[in-house]
C-alpha cells in the first residue's frame, strides 16, 4: 500500500472498531470489552500498523484509533450505565511519545468515560525491547488512574522481566497456554505459577485464547478468575456489542426486581 492510501486512510478514518468481550469466570458476566480496529483495506490489521510504523504517520494512527474506539464505546455506555472496563491496544512507541497522556485525556473528556474504566493493552513481546522508555509513561498513567496491562505473556523470552519492572494492574497470558490446557500437565503448572504470582501482587490475571469446555473448566479450576476466547464471544461490530449490552441491563433490572 502506497504512503498516499495509509494517509488516506487515517485523514479520512477508514477504518472501525469491533468489540470482544472478557468475562469474569465465576459469574461468567462481561466485565469489559477489547477494542480491536478493523478495516475492510487489511484483512490483518497488524499489517496496516506495521506499514504505519515506518511512516511519520504511525502516532497519528494509534491516537485517531483511540479516539475513536473511546467514541464507540461511549455511545454503548448511553444504553447502559455499567462500568466495564475498555481494553485498548497501544504500541509502546506511541505510549513514550511526549503526547500521548495529554491527547488521551483530551479525548476521554469528550466521553462519559473515566480513566479507571480504560485499560491501556501493552504487546509483551514489544515491551520488551522498550521497557527503560515507557517506564516513566506507565507510572505517570497509572497515576492518572488507568490501567495497564501485558498483553501475550508467555510468547516472548522476557515476559516475566516485564511484569516485575512495569508492575502492571493486568497480566493477559498468551493464548498458547490455553489451548489444549485441559490435557497438559506442563501448561496447567505454567498457568498456575503465573496465577499465583498475580494473587500475591494484586494483580488481574486473564488467560487469552479459550476455545473448548474443557479448557475453561481447567482453568477454573487452576484458580484463572477473568477470561477470553471464542468460546465466550468472538470479536464483534459496535452494534452487535450495543444489543447485548441493552439485553443485559433489561435481565439484570428483572432479575432485582425479582
């Protein structure tokens, strides 16, 4: 794709959001949404950000992506008044950038939503090679009042030096260990240890990537309280999200009134 058509499509934001929930395992309610941005130019959006990262555009990309999933989001919480939290994606090169906190909370001010319902999603296996840059940008953010999360831990060699130097409010465990967790030893030990470190540091923990009964009961039963996977809901468009979230409120209100 030629520089012209990536600035054609930030100017002109052509791209969307869709919406995959995470769920508390013990109730199995929602208790928030991942933003993931989609346009119909990519099939793989990783692509069009890795395209953007070699532009002078690729800060522009990840703020208008911000901005605008913060807007979709907003117009799901006016037919709802939960405070599930919104999981966003940030690369840790944007996150460093001397703007980012003050035009995040530019845009969060045009929006019903507060910082302590924004979990800002960071890639484990580019944390890594950019932890000494975005400690500061960490701190200052989880002063504010976000969250922070490691996305993919477990797929990088250096995962665990990331959790204990950023000292992150979520740990989202890669989708590896959830597949086929149910029938291995090794991978139910790995999650277990993970999960227990989470508990002795009051941190959230999330395991990624369940697609089975099998594995999420296992997971139950290791101790896992928050997960995701296509078992429990697949990725889906802003009105998809807006009709669940009204059916939820109208069976919650029935079930008080009960």
């Amino acid at each position: 794709m030629s520089i012209a058509k990536i600035n054609d499509l930030i100017d002109n934001e052509k791209f969307e959001h869709h919406f995959q929930a995470l769920y508390d395992l013990e109730s199995l309610n929602p208790i928030g949404y991942e933003a993931l941005l989609r346009t119909k130019l990519f099939k793989n959006p990783e692509i069009l950000f890795d395209k953007a990262s070699r532009t002078n555009r690729f800060f522009d990309l990840e703020m208008r992506s911000v901005s605008k999933a913060l807007h979709s989001y907003d117009s799901i919480l006016k037919s709802s008044s939960n405070n599930k939290k919104l999981l966003l994606n940030v690369f840790p090169s944007n996150l460093a950038h001397v703007e980012f906190s003050e035009l995040l909370n530019k845009a969060l001010l045009e929006t019903k939503i507060t910082p302590n319902q924004i979990i800002i999603e960071i890639n484990e296996s580019e944390v890594n090679q950019n932890v000494d840059s975005i400690r500061d940008s960490v701190y200052e953010l989880q002063n504010e009042g976000y969250y922070i999360a490691i996305d993919d831990v477990g797929k990088g060699a250096s995962s665990l030096q990331a959790i204990i130097e950023l000292q992150p409010d979520y740990v989202k465990m890669d989708r590896y260990f959830a597949k086929h967790l149910a029938s291995s030893n090794r991978k139910q030990e790995m999650v277990r240890s993970i999960v227990t470190y989470c508990l002795n540091t009051d941190t959230k923990f999330v395991l990624e990537g369940i697609e089975i009964p099998e594995d999420l009961d296992m997971a139950k039963k290791i101790g896992v309280s928050i997960v995701q996977g296509f078992l429990l809901a697949r990725p889906q468009p802003l009105d998809v999200i807006k009709r669940l979230e009204s059916r939820f409120k109208i069976n919650n209100n029935i079930s008080r009134n009960q």
